[in-house]
C-alpha cells in the first residue's frame, strides 16, 4: 500500500467542490487543489493539521459521530506524517463509547479563539460537520433534548479569528450547499452532501453513516488499493460517482 509522504496545500482561491444526493451531482470551479509530492526535508517545521469534529446530532443515533470519527481516521491516515491535533463535538448522548464532549457554539468559540492564538499560516484546519439541515443552516440535538438551530453566517462569524487561514470543511446534511455562500473564502475549500435545494440521505435513526460520509470512506479506501498519488479532486469526483450509483 503507497503511503503519501507529503500533501501541499494550493489554496489561491474559494473552492466549492459539492456532491448532491441527487441525479443533479455537480461541482463547480473545480482546479487541482493539492500538489502531491514527496516531502523535502528542510529548515522548515512541517504545517501541523488541526482537526474540529462536530458531531451535531443527538437522540442515541450513530450516525453523526460515526461521521466525523471516520474523517478523523482518514485524515490522520493522510497526514500521518504531521503533527495532528484532534477535537470532535458528539452529541449523540447516549452509550457514546468515546466520552466526547458536547457541542456548544460558546465551546466552539472558544476553541477557535485558542486555535487562532497558536496557528500559523503554513499549518491546515480541517472542519467536518454531521447533522440535520435545512436552508441556510444546521441543527444540533444534545441527546434527546430539543434541537437548536445553528445558521451558516453564525458558523462563519464564529470562525472569523481564522478567516485568513488554511481550511477545508466538509459538512453532511441536507441542503449543506446553502451554507457555501454563508462559508466560503479566500483561504477555503467546501465539500457538501447537497445542493442548496435538496436532501442528503442516510441519516436515519438506524443508519451506521450518512450516504456522503460512506461514500467519502468508500472512496478514500479504494484509492489506497490503487499506486496513485492522494488527491482532494480525485477524492471527490470518486465520492459524487459513489453516491450517484446509490441513488
């Protein structure tokens, strides 16, 4: 199995790559966004990836931690040569075999503001989030309490201390690709389940995943039987083909 020694980030400019879980799949202003090469060793410290797991939906269900979990795993299969700072949000209140701590927009606040204080501008924040969506937003659940809702701009102004940093977020919801607008910037790549007019699936109360974070896994696990180098493009363009086999 060929491991990848060393990914560099291009980010030149807002990258809104989608996956819809519907006939209607498309990505736009897709470009290469990763120059794979091996890594050069040098004066440089290697970028460090910090990585923000929101597992937004409660009730018991397995599916939103499962979700970012499984990211994590991938991330740190793709990174496994940098140093990896992990912390995920779950929800999910009941048996979590993790023990994660809850979600609240003040603890992500915090959390960013701590971010922020010691990133540097060669180093990588990853943003995954698994829940329920609707037009413009995403709802949380703490266990079987009622949901919230939490909208795209409000995301956004809570990342404002990192506005100007390296980041890829990767939201599974229905309608997720409404929060691109609300998300995008000069430093960012998107990945979203939907479109901005329509559902993601695989979020029921009995599901192990979301369909688009499976599809991702799927994808991500199929490239490491093949001797190519790891790519973000290729990546997704895999996943939209998985998913729309499954529809």
């Amino acid at each position: 199995m060929l491991k990848l020694n060393y990914i560099i980030f291009l980010f030149c400019s807002s990258i809104l790559l989608y996956s819809c879980s519907n006939n209607n799949l498309n990505s736009t202003k897709i470009i290469p966004t990763f120059q794979n090469e091996k890594e050069i060793k040098n004066k440089n410290k290697t970028s460090k990836i910090y990585f923000l797991g929101l597992a937004l939906w409660g009730n018991g269900e397995e599916w939103s931690e499962n979700d970012i979990i499984d990211l994590e795993k991938i991330f740190r299969d793709v990174y496994f040569n940098r140093k990896f700072n992990s912390f995920i949000f779950s929800n999910k209140g009941i048996d979590s075999k993790n023990k994660l701590p809850y979600f609240s927009e003040k603890k992500l606040e915090i959390l960013i503001k701590n971010i922020s204080d010691l990133i540097t501008e060669k180093d990588i924040i990853i943003i995954t989030i698994s829940s329920h969506g609707f037009p413009g937003g995403v709802t949380y659940r703490i266990g079987i309490t009622p949901s919230a809702p939490i909208l795209g701009d409000r995301i956004q102004e809570i990342l404002r201390p990192i506005k100007e940093n390296n980041i890829l977020i990767i939201i599974s919801s229905c309608y997720s690709g409404s929060l691109i607008d609300s998300l995008k910037g000069t430093n960012r790549i998107i990945f979203t389940a939907a479109s901005a007019d329509k559902p993601s699936f695989g979020c029921d109360k009995e599901s192990k995943n979301s369909w688009f974070i499976e599809s991702l896994n799927e994808s991500y696990y199929k490239h490491l039987n093949t001797k190519k180098r790891f790519s973000l493009k290729k990546w997704f363009n895999e996943t939209k083909n998985i998913v729309k086999k499954k529809e």
